[in-house]
C-alpha cells in the first residue's frame, strides 16, 4: 500500500477518520491509531473520545439491565403469590368459584413467563 498524498512512499497505516494510507511525513501519531496531518487530527480525537466514553458507558448499561433482571424476578414472584392467593381462594367454601380459579391461573401463567423472561436475560459477555 502506498501514501495516498505521495505515492513514491510506502504508507505505514491508514487514517482512522478517512482510512487513506499514510507515510511516516503524513501520518500523527495517536495511542489509538493515526490520523492525517492537518486534516483528520480533530476526527480522530473525537473518534478516540467517543469510544472511550462508550467503554465506560457499557458498564453501566450491564448494571441497569442486572437491575432490571432482579426486578423481573421479584415482580415474577408477585405474581406467582397473588395467583396461588386467587386459586386457594377459589376452593375455599361451599362453592367452586371458577372466576377466582380462572384468573388464579392466568396469574400463574403470567408469573411463570416473567420468570421465563428473567431466566433467559443476560448481561453482555456472560
């Protein structure tokens, strides 16, 4: 691969704004990769910046959904205690009530698939 400003010199690497080639002449050095002389620099530090802040921002993305996985279970547990409430209720007596068992049941459904949900969620990497 040759410079994309002199084409007699072999480049060393490419702009990571523009992803032309650079020679040594053409190229300013970043921690992170190169940038064009006089034209890409401001790029790629905005560029550097911004994935700096999303490394830093997947770790509070990986506590929220943590958080929301433990709010999924408890609200599963709910759930599941108010339908067996509704179901014992529905047997209690003289009588059947089939709406109390109904939605008893509906209830225990519901609680089983936020369970379900909560089971299956996980965190990036895990």
């Amino acid at each position: 691969m040759r410079c994309f400003f002199h084409a007699d010199k072999p480049a060393i690497g490419n702009c990571k704004s523009c992803q032309r080639g650079l020679c040594q002449e053409c190229a300013v050095e970043y921690p992170q990769g190169l940038a064009c002389s006089g034209r890409c620099e401001a790029d790629v530090e905005a560029l550097i910046d911004l994935i700096r802040r999303n490394v830093e921002a997947a770790g509070v993305g990986t506590q929220l959904l943590l958080g929301y996985r433990r709010a999924l279970f408890a609200s599963a547990a709910f759930i599941l205690l108010i339908s067996a409430v509704f179901i014992v209720a529905a047997f209690r007596g003289d009588t059947f009530h089939g709406f109390l068992f109904a939605f008893g049941s509906m209830c225990a459904l519901f609680g089983l698939y936020h369970s379900y949900r909560a089971f299956k969620l996980r965190a990036p990497g895990q």
